[in-house]
C-alpha cells in the first residue's frame, strides 16, 4: 500500500495518496503531505491533517483558510483542533 500511496504522490494524485496513507494509518507521511499542501492547498492539507489527526497542522491550516477568507473550512479546521481562541474569535467577528 505504502508503494502505491508514493506512487499517487509522483503523479500528482495527492488525494489517493491521502486515502492510502490514511488506511495505513501513516501519521508521518500525512503530516507531510499536510505541510506540502498547505500553502498551495489548504482543502488537501485539511484532509491530511484530519487523518493524521495532527491538531497543530489543523490549527495551520484554519489560520491559511482565514488568510484566503474560506470561514466555514477556518472553523471546522479549529474545531477539530480544538483551537478554542481562534473558534471564539470568529464567533465573534464572523
């Protein structure tokens, strides 16, 4: 599985390699995929931080949703990180 997930990644299928590293339950290698994407793709690297369940990169990636003015990804990407500063913050502003 490992070998197909990295082969999804050389061909730009990051999304099957999310899937397949999730099913391995490979923390490692979401997390970096996570942080690969996060600039570039916040939805991925929510995916991958979820799976991961890497509550610091979810908090990342709520704080690249709200540079990009996505609220409804920034507060789900705090919630699941239970990043109760920043879900108080837009509960207030948003």
């Amino acid at each position: 599985f490992e070998k197909t997930a990295d082969n999804y990644l050389t061909k730009d299928r990051v999304l099957e390699s999310i899937k397949v590293f999730a099913i391995t339950k490979n923390t490692k290698r979401l997390v970096e995929i996570g942080n690969n994407c996060l600039k570039t793709n916040p939805g991925l690297a929510f995916k991958a931080f979820y799976y991961s369940k890497d509550k610091e990169g979810l908090s990342k990636t709520g704080e690249e949703f709200l540079k990009q003015g996505d609220m409804k990804g920034a507060f789900q990407a705090f919630k699941l990180a239970e990043n109760k500063e920043m879900i108080k913050f837009l509960l207030e502003n948003f």
